[in-house]
C-alpha cells in the first residue's frame, strides 16, 4: 500500500493557507431561508400549494366531489400559512 500518498503532515496543517471557518460548509440558498410555523421552509409549502391546484383542478374535472372539498381546505391552510390572500371556494359551496 501507498500510504504514504495520504499522509499529511502536521507543519502543512498548521501552516495551510486557509483557516478554519466554522461556518464553511453551511447551506445557504433559498432552499434553506424561511422557516414557517409549520416547521416548514417557505418553498417547501409552495410545492404543496401548487400540487394541491392541480390536484383540484383534476378533481373538478373529473366531479370527484369529495377531493374537490379536501383540496379546497388544503389549499386556504397553505395560502394562510404563507400569508398570501385566501381563495374563496364559497361559490362551491366550501367555507
């Protein structure tokens, strides 16, 4: 074995150029900004909002009633939890 390819010595480490940073290797990016109440990151509920539309839409056209109602609520508790402005379902009979 060559294992002396892998050895490092203890004056280079001491000696290296960069220094320690204890935040070095911390995420950062808007994937990690924002964490709602929910315990969930802002985009994270926006990718569920966005599901659950489609998921209505789905349900709508095919008069599933029941997932129609179930989506609706879903979605009014994700725009609350985002504070953006909450839809009115009331035309279909949801509060």
């Amino acid at each position: 074995m060559k294992y002396h390819r892998y050895r490092y010595s203890f004056k280079k480490w001491i000696n290296r150029k960069r220094k320690w940073d204890p935040l070095e290797h911390e995420k950062k990016g808007q994937k990690y900004y924002d964490i709602l109440p929910s315990l969930y990151y802002s985009n994270q509920t926006y990718g569920a909002l966005n599901k659950c539309w489609l998921g209505f839409v789905i349900a709508k056209d095919k008069e599933e009633w029941d997932k129609l109602v179930m989506y609706a609520r879903r979605i009014q508790k994700f725009e609350r939890q985002l504070g953006r402005e909450i839809t009115d379902f009331s035309n279909w009979g949801i509060e």
